[in-house]
C-alpha cells in the first residue's frame, strides 16, 4: 500500500467472507455507528471483482478472503435455502450447474487480487473476524480517520445486539455464528468438487494465503 493515508475504506469481497461483519467493526473503530453518524459514513461496502484492479482515490480498498468451500457453502444457504431436501430427478445437473456459476465467481476474486497491484488490501476471514488487533492497527496507520476513545465499549454493545437479531433459523445472518443443520449438507456437496472444479480454485486461494493475505 502506499504511504498516502485514505480518508475512504471499501470493503469488496465475495459474498459471505464476513463484508458486513468487518464494516460494523469498522463503522465503529472509527465513529459512524452511533446515532445520525450512520449516515455520514465512510466505510462502503460492495461486491465487485472488477473494482479490485481500480485505484479508488482517497479510498483504502480492503478485499477479504475466506475459504473457497466455506464461503460457497454459505453462499449456497443464502442463494437457494433449503433446496437441499427438496427431491427432484434432476437435482445433481441444477448443482452441478449451479456450482460451476459460484465457482467462476468467486475466482473473479482470487484473480484479481492476484492481478492487482499496491491498490488493495487482502485480509483472510480469520483476521477479519477474530477482531486481531494488529489487523485494526494496520488499517488505522493506513486511514486518516481517528478511531473513537471507547471503541470496545461501543463494540461489544453493537455486537451484542446482533447476536440478539440473528434468527437461528435464519439463512441470511450477518454475525459470524454456528451454521443451521443443512450448512453441513451444502459444504458436504461443495467438498465433492474440490478436486475437479475447485482444484485451481485451491491452488490460486493457498497461494494468496501463504504469500498475500494479512
């Protein structure tokens, strides 16, 4: 990254890597949780792979990655639910289809994070869910936003309530949490592709995380 501080962070990741998990945190490091400071927000998130080869200015763009069959098994929960036990003569041509779809995209990530240059900064999901702190005092020397004085007051208030909000039988939380039962099912049917499909996506996600990945 280059020494110029950002007065911008963007969050662009696969979905389901921990996105709005990591900008509540960071909505909070730097005090645009509470209140109507909500909405003078600087921290942004999305899910383009193609932004990840862009120089955003005034922006700090922070890309997080997680492993490609628990992010696809919990992409899967949100796209299609309980699909699972629906029975259906044709249900391993929809997946193997279906698959094939998440896969590409989630390789638009790994490639371009490979591709890019000083622009963004890769963060695994273990960093960005652990609440490490060297990763937090990484992106305060990179930002010019002063981080609050009672930042783990606030934190655990606000994390307090969404582990409140999250439904238990829901497919669409937010917080990192335990799966419902048919995760296991989903992961189980991902894992059968690790060595067709998945294989390169493997090789290009262990080579991030041993070499790039904070």
């Amino acid at each position: 990254m280059e020494n110029n501080k950002s007065g911008h962070i963007y969050i662009n990741s696969h979905p389901r890597s921990g996105t709005t998990y990591f900008v509540r945190l960071l909505e909070i490091r730097y005090g645009f949780w509470e209140g109507n400071n909500h909405l003078l927000t600087k921290v942004w998130k999305e899910h383009f792979p193609q932004v990840l080869l862009s120089d955003i200015p005034d922006t700090l763009q922070i890309s997080i990655v997680r492993d490609p069959i628990d992010c696809l098994s919990s992409a899967t929960i949100k796209d299609i639910g309980d699909f699972i036990s629906v029975q259906k003569p044709d249900k391993d041509e929809f997946y193997n289809l279906y698959f094939k779809y998440k896969v590409e995209g989630y390789n638009r990530y790994l490639d371009n994070l490979i591709k890019t240059n000083t622009n963004v900064l890769p963060v695994s999901f273990e960093s960005a869910t652990s609440e490490k702190p060297y990763l937090i005092e990484k992106i305060d020397s990179l930002v010019s936003l002063d981080p609050i004085q009672n930042f783990e007051e606030s934190y655990q208030r606000s994390i307090n309530a969404m582990k409140k909000s999250n439904n238990h039988n829901s497919f669409h939380n937010n917080y990192p949490m335990f799966k419902p039962p048919i995760y296991a099912g989903y992961k189980e049917k991902i894992e059968s592709y690790k060595d067709t499909i998945l294989k390169e996506t493997y090789e290009k996600y262990n080579y991030l995380k041993s070499e790039v990945l904070l």
